[in-house]
C-alpha cells in the first residue's frame, strides 16, 4: 500500500511543480526526522519507522494534491492563513526583529494578535527556507510541509515513548492500536499538507504532556523540577503560538489536582508529596493574587477577540453561530460535543467547490465517529472499577475535556482541537478490545451514535434549509440501509 501511495505521490508531485525538487525535499527530511526522533526517546525506545514511513507517505501524495487544486482553483483551495504562513515563510528578507502586530481585513489593528502568535512557527520556517535555498533548490510550499511531517513524525515518537513508559500499555496491540490512531486521524493529514502552524504547536503540547506524564508516574524531585521549568516555558512561549494557548498549561495543573483530590477521596489518604503539591499551590495563589484580576482580563480579551473571528467565519444560521450565541455555560458544553462531531463529512465546507482543507475536517469527524464509542466504554468501565482507577488516564481524561474547553471558549474551528489529538489518542489506548463482548458492545455504540448524529444532522439541514429536496437527500440512506437489511434477513 505504500509503495502504491508513493508512486501515485511521485506523479502527482511531479504535475504539481514539473520538477523533482519536492520529492529530494520530502526524501532529506523523512531520513532526518528518522534520524533526530531518537533525541526524544531512548534508543531502545526508537520509534517504529512504520508510524514516520506512513506519516511521509500520505503527506507526500496530499500535498500534491493540495498545490495542484491551488494551481488550478487558485486561492480559495486554501485557507487563507496558510497563504499568509506561506508569505512570511519564503520572504527572504523577513527578518526576526519584524514580528509584531498585524491588520486582518476587517477588524482594527489594534484588536487582533496578528504575528505575533504566529512567531515560533514562521521563524522556524523562514530559517529552514533560507537553508534550503542555500543549497540552490527552488523555494515552494513542499519545504514548509516537509517541515510540519517532520514536526509530526517527532511528535509520534513522543506519544509512543509515553505509551511504553506506561506498563498497561507497553505491549504489541496497543502500539499497533497507537499507530493506526495517528496514522488515520484527517487533522494530522491536513497538518503536513497544508502550510499550517498546526504540526509545531502539536509538537509543543506534545513535550508539555510528556513531562507531566512522567511526573505522575514517578514522583521524584527531578520530574518535578523539569515539570515546572517546561510548564514555565512554554506558559511564556505560548502566546506566540497562538493566542489563548498559554492557559493549557493551567489545564494541566488543573487536571493534575483532580486527579489527586480523586485519589484522596478513593483511598482515604493524603500523601506527602500530594500534601506539598497542595502546598505549594495555594501559596502560589497567594502571591498572584493581584495578578488574577489581570489575567482574567487576559482572557477575556482573548475570548472576545476569537468570538469575532468565529462570528466573521460563521455561516449565518449554521449551528456554529448557534453556538456562538448560547450563554458561556451552554456554550462551554456544547462546543465540546460540536468540535467532536463536525463538521458534516463529504458536505460541510464544500457546497462551491472542493476543499482539501475541509475534506481532512470531514476525516476527522469520521475518525471520531468510529473512536467515540470506546470513549463511552473507557468512561463505563472506570465508573465501573472506580478503585483501581489509572492516573495517567484520568489525567489525560481531564486535559483532553479541559483543553476541548478552552478551545470551545475562544474558537469552534476542529482544526485548533487537534492539536490535543495525542492526548485523545493516547486516551483511547487505555481500551482494550479483547474480547467478542467488547467487540459487540463497540459495534452496538457505534451504531446509536452513528444514529445520534444522523439525526442531528438531519434536524439541523431540515431547520435551515428548509428543503423537501434536502429532505429527501438525507432520507435515502436509511431507506437503502432498511432496504439492504430486510433483503439480508429474507
């Protein structure tokens, strides 16, 4: 299959920038991202070159298929931050002294981070660009997408590292399991092949869940000191990520104490080390007492920023504006169940012409359609053996919830939200399905949330639109499902 991918890849490649530059570019850094994923793991930790092979593969060929829609459809087959990345990237005489803020169409200078979040990612580009073209090769979009499969390999290497530092985990299935979950996710697709910050802003919360996964499996006084000095850089490093981005470091603390407080509660006790975790947290409250004020208001304007942007990208009478308009506390649970079941594969962003962008939206809504119910079973069965609870899944449980939160509070775009995608990956590991009874029991979820969202869908495109037309156009599935069905039974 991957030879398959790769030629196909290779003449597409070939179309799209009539020469072989793209595919020396994509071969260099797919031998590099093997070679450096050994910086982030142990040696005997490698990472499997199947999860890299695959990762190179699919990118190569929808890259290609990315810069050959833009040839022909011009600037609506991207979306347009990606040209700006772009812009910025391949400007030689960009300079690391011009970041600053930017005019977006349609809003006041002063009212929206511009390039500011975009800082780390366009630095690292624009390096890497200038590098490449030192060596004669001609600039193009395939160097900033060889650049985020990089970023992407490096960060399944990080993912499976904590899979094996994990004893449940450690084991043969659930590594295949981890490796079809990375390798199918649609956001990851669309992160290396479109010219998006996405990748390294997954790579960073990457490092940040890593070190704090190793705190809480072994609570010594080194993993506390490297938890607390990369949660420091990267609260400062964020906000030129994206705005808003800072606070999933607040997420993770916040996780942390659930995690504990449910410890306490289970076992009826309270350890040392928890005893001066809470400690120093309070103390720490103390002293940002008058600072609390400042980044509440912080937040607020970040939220109010991105609550226009999603106003301005917001179709009128979709259900994203619907949501927009809810109060917070709606809104805040909403937004989780809408970032995981939109949009509307096949459909959704592609009424005028072909979107690759929201094509690889609509694989990750099907790719959470498939993995929601061993969401629901995971949850089952921790309600159901509540004392034997694990805490690096109830940690990963909560930053993913609250992580889904904060992205629900300043932006409904799924693209954003899959930049907590290992931790949801990570989270589905914990399932094992070993048995028929599981197998049926997922089968059986899978179909009523199949059903849940069809109905869903269907309300919603009968309220909006209004349409017998529509209406019948969502009713011929069902009507060739009960069809095929009763055929089968006869």
């Amino acid at each position: 299959m991957i030879k398959f991918i790769l030629i196909v890849g290779f003449i597409l490649n070939f179309l799209a920038y009539g020469n072989l530059y793209s595919t020396l570019v994509f071969f260099v850094f797919f031998y590099f991202s093997r070679f450096t994923s050994k910086l982030f793991v142990k040696s005997k930790d490698h990472n499997d070159p199947n999860i890299t092979t695959w990762l190179f593969s699919l990118v190569y060929l929808f890259s290609a298929v990315s810069e050959i829609l833009f040839n022909n459809i011009g600037s609506s087959a991207m979306p347009p931050d990606a040209l700006r990345f772009y812009q910025y990237a391949s400007d030689p005489n960009w300079d690391i002294n011009d970041f600053g803020t930017e005019y977006i169409s349609g809003f006041e200078t002063e009212s929206l981070i511009g390039l500011k979040e975009d800082f780390i990612a366009i630095l690292i580009w624009n390096k890497l660009y200038k590098l490449v073209s030192y060596f004669g090769i001609p600039e193009g979009r395939y160097i900033g997408t060889s650049i985020n499969t990089v970023f992407l390999a490096w960060t399944s290497s990080i993912g499976l590292s904590i899979i094996r530092s994990i004893e449940y985990l450690n084991n043969k299935k659930t590594k295949d399991f981890y490796k079809l979950l990375y390798c199918s996710n649609g956001l990851f697709w669309m992160y290396g092949a479109i010219h998006l910050r996405e990748s390294i802003i997954l790579f960073c919360v990457s490092i940040l869940l890593k070190v704090w996964v190793n705190w809480i499996n072994k609570k010594s006084f080194f993993n506390l000191i490297i938890v607390g000095i990369i949660s420091i850089i990267y609260y400062l490093s964020a906000e030129y990520l994206r705005g808003g981005y800072s606070y999933i470091t607040f997420a993770f603390i916040f996780s942390f104490l659930l995690v504990n407080i449910i410890e306490n509660f289970i076992n009826k006790k309270v350890y040392k080390y928890q005893l001066i975790t809470y400690t120093l947290i309070v103390v720490a409250f103390v002293l940002a007492f008058n600072s609390i004020g400042t980044l509440y208001e912080s937040f607020s304007g970040v939220f109010d920023t991105y609550y226009k942007v999603s106003l301005a990208e917001s179709n009128s009478g979709s259900l994203g504006m619907v949501l927009l308009n809810l109060p917070i506390p709606l809104r805040s649970i909403g937004s989780i169940f809408y970032l995981l079941i939109m949009p509307i594969p096949i459909w959704g962003g592609q009424e005028y012409t072909f979107s690759l962008y929201f094509f690889f939206k609509g694989c990750f809504a099907l790719f959470n359609y498939l993995t929601i119910p061993i969401l629901i079973l995971i949850i089952k069965d921790n309600l159901n053996n509540y004392k034997n609870l694990n805490n690096v899944q109830l940690f990963l449980f909560f930053s993913f919830v609250l992580s889904l939160l904060i992205i629900g509070l300043t932006t409904l775009d799924q693209r954003h939200s899959g930049n907590f995608s290992l931790i949801y990956i990570l989270l589905l590991c914990f399932f094992k399905m070993d048995s028929r009874s599981k197998i049926v029991e997922y089968k059986s979820l899978l179909k009523y949330v199949l059903i849940g969202v069809y109905l869903l869908y269907f309300a919603y495109m009968t309220y909006r639109f209004r349409s017998i037309f529509v209406i019948l156009s969502f009713s011929i599935l069902p009507l060739a499902s009960l069809y095929v069905s009763r055929k089968k039974i006869n």
